[in-house]
C-alpha cells in the first residue's frame, strides 16, 4: 500500500468533501443526529468550503492517499483564536489549530492516521508555529487516546456546535520543538 501525504489544492475540494462527509460523525458522540451531522456537513464541509478554505492563506490542509485513493485528511488554521474557552487555556502567540483530522474508518490501524500526524505536525512547525491544539469531543475514546499518544494533553474545556446540539471538546495542546 503506497501512501502519500501532499497538499491539498483546490482541484481536491471534491474529494475532500467526500472524506468529510465519510468521516465526521466519527467525531460526535453517542446520540448525536444524523440530521445534525448531514446539517454541519452541509454548512461546513460541503465542497464549495473546501475550496474557500484551499483559498485561505491562513489554512493549511494535507490530504492521505493510499494508491491514489484519498484516505484522509487534515486542516491547520493559523491566527487569532475565535474561542474564549480556548484563549483562556492556549497561548495564542505561536499558536495553529488542528481543526480537522480524520482517516476513513476502514483504514484505521493503518499506520496512515500516524503518518498524517507526522506531516501535519511538520506542516504546523513549517508555519512558524511554536505550539498547536485541538477540540475533540469528550467521548470519542480513540481520538483521545491516538492524540495523547501523539503528545497532545488536555488544558481545558469548550462547547462546539452540531446541528442543534452542543457537544463538549476537550481542549489538548502540545508544543511544535
């Protein structure tokens, strides 16, 4: 299996929202909604989002290909933390958002998760970042165990939206050096 890890253009948009929509309820917990993911895969990652986003000089994202295939994908936000619960646990001088990670499932235990952390820690790094964290939501057990094993630790607590629902994240954070 030939992986490779590149980054993404906005010729991507249409695979890339194609992983999003696979892969986003992943991130939810138990209980939440089909409607309430359809409505943020809609709103968030539908695939003219991707391409605002592959247009966005303060974004950065990566897309994992297995012989060709998209089997993956991530997105760095850099600049100005929007939420008070983050700014209040994160440093925002130096500071990039992982805001998106996520594998398809049939590939997880791949190997592909670990070496798409790898180029997205390089790609943060090669930002100027000196640190970089994430929401993910309290109940998604895998998630939090695959980013403490990749050296993220909790520092605090936020609300993110989903559909109609707000869901607790925990806020993990880890340095770039």
């Amino acid at each position: 299996m030939g992986i490779t890890i590149r980054r993404a253009t906005p010729a991507d948009a249409a695979e890339l929202h194609d992983v999003a929509a696979r892969t986003f309820a992943l991130a939810c917990p138990p209980g939440t909604t089909q409607a309430d993911v359809d409505d943020f895969v809609t709103t968030h990652l539908s695939e003219s989002r991707f391409v605002d986003y592959l247009e966005d000089e303060n974004r950065v994202l990566l897309l994992a290909e297995s012989d060709g295939e998209p089997v993956g994908y991530t997105m760095l936000v850099h600049g100005p933390i929007a939420d008070e619960d983050v700014r209040r646990v994160v440093e925002e001088e130096g500071s990039i958002e992982l805001s998106k990670f996520y594998v398809l499932v049939d590939r997880h235990g791949s190997g592909i998760a670990r070496e798409l952390m790898a180029a997205t820690l390089e790609a943060a790094a090669a930002t100027g970042a000196t640190h970089c964290w994430l929401g993910v939501n309290q109940l998604n057990a895998r998630a939090a165990r695959f980013y403490e094993k990749n050296g993220f630790t909790i520092r605090g607590t936020k609300r993110f939206l989903v559909g109609s629902d707000w869901h607790d994240d925990h806020v993990r954070a880890r340095a770039l050096t």
